[in-house]
C-alpha cells in the first residue's frame, strides 16, 4: 500500500522500528518506544472479549442459579442423591456472579491479559466443579455396590462437559493452538477422571469399558473439534473485520456519506490519535483511469495550499484492491448547504462573516494558479476549530482546473465539462471562453444567493434545464423573494450573477473587499458564531458529518448536449 506523509514515522529510523517491534514494542512519537499492549486490534479484540466473557458468565450463573434454587426446593434430593455437593454448589454459583459483576462494572476496561487469565477461570473452575460431581457420583454409586450405576454416569455426566465446551467455541475468539490445548484439557478431565477410578478396581474398569467408555469420549471428542473450529472460526472473522476496517495507518470507524464514487469515513490515525476523514474511490466505482486522476489532481491540488480556511490534506494513496484514498481533516460542524436545511436563510451579517473567510481561501488558490470550478453550499463547511466558530473551511478541489503556463489541462474530456448545474458559471457549462477566477466569483454569488433565500438562483428537475436558465435567464433579485436582505449586499451578489465574466468582480480580494465595506460587516462575530452553535444550532454541539452528499454533479457533453448527474460524496 502506498501512502505519504503519516505512514512512516520520521523521528525513528525504519531498523528502529523494526527493532522494537521484534522486541513486542511500538513506537509513538509522542511517548517513544511503548508496549504493544496498545495495538489496536489488541484494544478492539480486548473490548470484545471482555463483552463475550460477561455474557458467557451470566449464562452459567443463570444455569448453576437454576439448578441451585431447584435443589434447595427440593431438600429430599439433596439427601437422597446429593450430599456434599450442595455446598460448593452455592461456593462455585456465588464465584460466578462475582466474575459477572467483575466484567460488568459500567465504564471499565479490562486489560487483554486479565480477560484471557478471567477466561481460563470462568470455565475452569465450572470444569473443575462438573470433575468433582462425577467423581462424587461415581465413588458414591460404588460405595453402594451398584457399580452398573456408577458407569453409566459417565455417559450421562458428559452432557454438562458438551455444553461446556459448546459455549467456549461460541463464546471465545482465540488461535488454534490456544483454542487446541484448552479444548483438549477441558474435554480430556471426564475421561481422565473416569479411568482413574476405574484403575483402582478392576471390576468398575469392566463396567465403564461396557456403558460406554469410548462413546463418551467419541462425542467429547466431536464436540471438542467444534469448539476449536468454533473459536478459532471467530477469532479469524474478528480478524478479517479488523483489517476491513483498516487502511494504511489508518482505522475506518463510521461512515460519514457515500455517492455514486465511494464514500466518506470518519477515521483515526493508529500512532497520533487524530481523528480525521477519509474519502475511497473504489476501483468499481471510477469508470476509467480519467476519473482516478481527476481525484488525484483533487489531492495534489489542495496540498498545496496552506490557507487555514482550505481543508488540509494529510496523506493519499492506493490500498492493497486498487481502492484510490486520500486524508483529510475531520470537521466538527455542519456544510452551508446542511445549514440552511436545517435553519432556513442565514441572517446578512453571517453570510458576510463567511464569505470573506471563503474569498481570502480562494485568493490563495487562485494566486496558485487553481481554479476550484465546483463551489456550491455542499463544499464550503461551517465548522468548529481551536474554539473557534463558523470558521469557513473550503473542500472538494476535485474539478480544479490550473491556469499555469506549465499546470496541467482541465480535466475534462474533449467537449465535457465537470461541475454543478445550480451553482456553475454559464461559461463553464457551455464551453464558452477561457475559465478562470471568475468562474468561481459566479459560484460563490450562487451560493450566497442560496445562503440568504434558501434557494438556488435557478431550480429545475433537469440539469440542463438549469444550465440553460444560468445562460440565458436574468436571475431574481434575493429581496423579491426574502424581505431584510441589505441593499449593499445585494447589489454583491447581483453583480457576482453576471452572465459576462468582464462585469463580475475581477478576483476574490476585490469581492472580499466590497463584503468588508457593507453596512452588516460587523453585524456578525465570534461571539455570534458561538452564541448560536450553542443555543440555535440543530445539534447540540457543533459536531456532525464532515461531508455533503448532494448532487447532481453533471457531466455535460457540449457538441450532443446529452448530459448524466451523479451524486457525488463531498
């Protein structure tokens, strides 16, 4: 797998690491050489067990429960056919219901070597307890000369030891070796148990050799070959689970959004800890090696940028099945397109307050030489960073187009243009003229226009429909449709709309600018941001989906004007 950045630990030499590893350790950069009590299958495998090993416990006390309170109903019985059993009945029934509350107690982790050491005892000392009642029953049965009787609780003595055995190939996860050798002393104890009795008199070695000796051992021996296959079954799948969720250096916990190209995970860096979002473009999913480098171009593009208001790219690259990858920063907040759904129309003061932090992003890019071409409510967030509110973060460059001498070519095919039909610039949909910073002026008055109406400039269940109607169609000016909206502000947005790139504003400082003289500039701040994120905000805090999926995403064909949408993960 080949990854970049992250995946290799610059602080420590690679021999080092493989040093420490040879020597059960890991490396952290933060705290150095660490026991690899840490791995994080180990800590994954170690909360499973802990939550099988509880579960298997309060089975057994429900077992030895039920039999117990059934022989103290029935003191007669105890008499008759169980003296001196009683005691350690309630002795093991108790020890039980303390290991259970042992693995219960809310909020607590048990270490991987005391569950494994609590494993052994939850179904040693059952096993122990089962060997001594065949004993009991076996030596009684003899004391009282009926020794037919005492041979045939061997057979019927096996059943507790199947059930026994049973519940570890289900309940346990573990190697074949460890699986092997517990299985085998657990299955082996009856017998064992059973033939030490018989070698003491001859008559009773007759007698189990008679009833049924090597039938109890047959159907031991079966049930021990479905433990250990049962067991170890389990413990592979959890595996095989494990390594799914895994990518490079990475651990995929839950999944964010998904679209017709892969899908967005909420992940975690194994060494650093930090959270972060990982988009896949899976190999099924790219129609050809054209889409696979236009996401590539995403990455490489957005790298390069370092503007605080731009998402940051950790690391990229392809995994083991051709799955294409890249890492970003997880952004605790909401898009502009999830906030207006949720809240309505954006107070003015706000949307000028976020704008300009999109504007000073886009003068970064643009000065680099990169045109976004995809702006829209769904690739700018909201987010929460460093106690900050309503910091605007800038994502998805994955349609960037260089205007560099030396950059590379839109990537487009021949007579295709990428983008979203709602928010596009009418040159870039139809092909007409040269595309540059102007376009994304375009976009970014688009979706202020959605910020302060709640609507898109032009609505249609088509997507050509939509881009003839930015081509062709004078757009409502957002007071005719939503009263309080400043006069200033709207004249901003009306001349980011202009059909003609030449009457837009020339570059995003100059519409940072004009923001920064309206009347509402200082109408918005942290102080708003973080009143509203705590008493207004639709979640309670600012901590949701780091992507947008929303579309349609159009693939327009110039010459034949034929068009497909896709949803796309943002």
């Amino acid at each position: 797998m080949s990854s970049s950045g992250e995946a290799t630990p610059v602080s420590t030499p690679a021999s080092g690491v493989a040093a420490a590893a040879a020597w059960g350790l890991g490396f952290c950069p933060h705290h150095g050489l660490t026991s690899k009590a840490t791995d994080p299958f180990q800590q994954q495998l170690a909360r499973l067990l802990q939550s099988r090993l509880r579960l298997a416990t309060l089975i057994l006390l429900a077992g030895f429960g039920a039999y117990l309170l059934q022989n103290l109903l029935n003191p007669a019985a105890i008499e008759a056919r169980k003296p001196g059993l009683i005691g350690p009945h309630i002795a093991i029934t108790i020890f039980i219901g303390a290991c259970a509350a042992w693995l219960s107690v809310p909020g607590r982790a048990r270490r991987f070597r005391q569950l494994r050491v609590m494993e052994l005892v939850v179904f040693g000392v059952p096993a122990l307890f089962f060997a001594y009642m065949q004993h009991h029953y076996t030596c009684a049965a003899f004391v009282a000369g009926d020794v037919l009787s005492a041979s045939l609780h061997l057979e019927v003595s096996t059943i507790p030891w199947i059930l026994l055995l049973t519940m570890y190939g289900v309940f346990i996860p573990n190697s074949w070796v460890r699986a092997t050798v517990i299985v085998l002393m657990m299955a082996a104890a009856p017998l064992i148990m059973a033939g030490a009795v018989g070698m003491r008199h001859q008559a009773m070695w007759d007698a189990l050799w008679g009833t049924g000796l090597f039938d109890s051992g047959l159907h031991l021996g079966i049930a021990s070959l479905i433990a250990i296959y049962g067991s170890h079954r389990f413990g592979a799948l959890q595996r095989e689970a494990y390594d799914a969720q895994q990518l490079g250096m990475y651990t995929l916990r839950e999944k964010l959004g998904s679209g017709g190209m892969g899908e967005v995970y909420h992940a975690e860096h194994h060494l650093l800890k930090r959270p972060c979002a990982i988009k896949l473009i899976r190999p099924e999913r790219a129609d050809d090696s054209h889409t696979i480098a236009r996401f590539e171009s995403e990455v490489q593009a957005t790298a390069k940028l370092s503007h605080p208001n731009t998402i940051e790219i950790y690391d990229y690259g392809y995994s083991d099945d051709g799955t294409f990858y890249y890492v970003m920063e997880y952004l605790p907040g909401m898009s502009l397109q999830q906030l207006v759904e949720s809240t309505g129309p954006m107070e003015p003061a706000r949307v000028i307050f976020l704008l300009r932090q999109v504007c000073s992003a886009l003068q970064e890019a643009h000065t680099s030489g990169l045109i976004h071409r995809d702006l829209k409510p769904g690739n700018i967030f909201a987010a929460e960073r460093g106690g900050l509110y309503d910091v605007a973060k800038l994502l998805d460059f994955g349609l960037v187009k260089s205007t560099d001498a030396g950059g590379d070519v839109t990537l487009s095919r021949d007579g295709m243009v990428l983008g979203s039909p709602q928010y596009a610039a009418p040159e870039s949909t139809i092909g007409d003229g040269p595309i540059d910073a102007r376009a994304d002026i375009y976009s970014l008055g688009a979706t202020a226009f959605y910020m302060l109406t709640g609507r898109p400039v032009f609505d249609g269940d088509r997507a050509l429909k939509v881009v003839f109607a930015h081509v062709n169609q004078d757009p409502d000016r957002p007071s005719s449709l939503l009263d309080g909206i400043p006069d200033d502000l709207e004249a901003i947005v009306m001349k980011c709309l202009s059909k003609r790139p030449e009457s837009r504003f020339a570059s995003a400082v100059e519409l940072e600018e004009a923001l920064e003289a309206c009347e509402d500039a200082s109408g918005w701040s942290q102080q708003h941001a973080a009143r509203w994120w705590r008493e207004e905000s639709p979640c309670c805090q600012p901590a949701a989906e780091t992507v947008d999926v929303l579309g349609p995403t159009m693939v327009v064909d110039a010459d034949a004007t034929a068009q497909t949408s896709h949803v796309a993960a943002k």
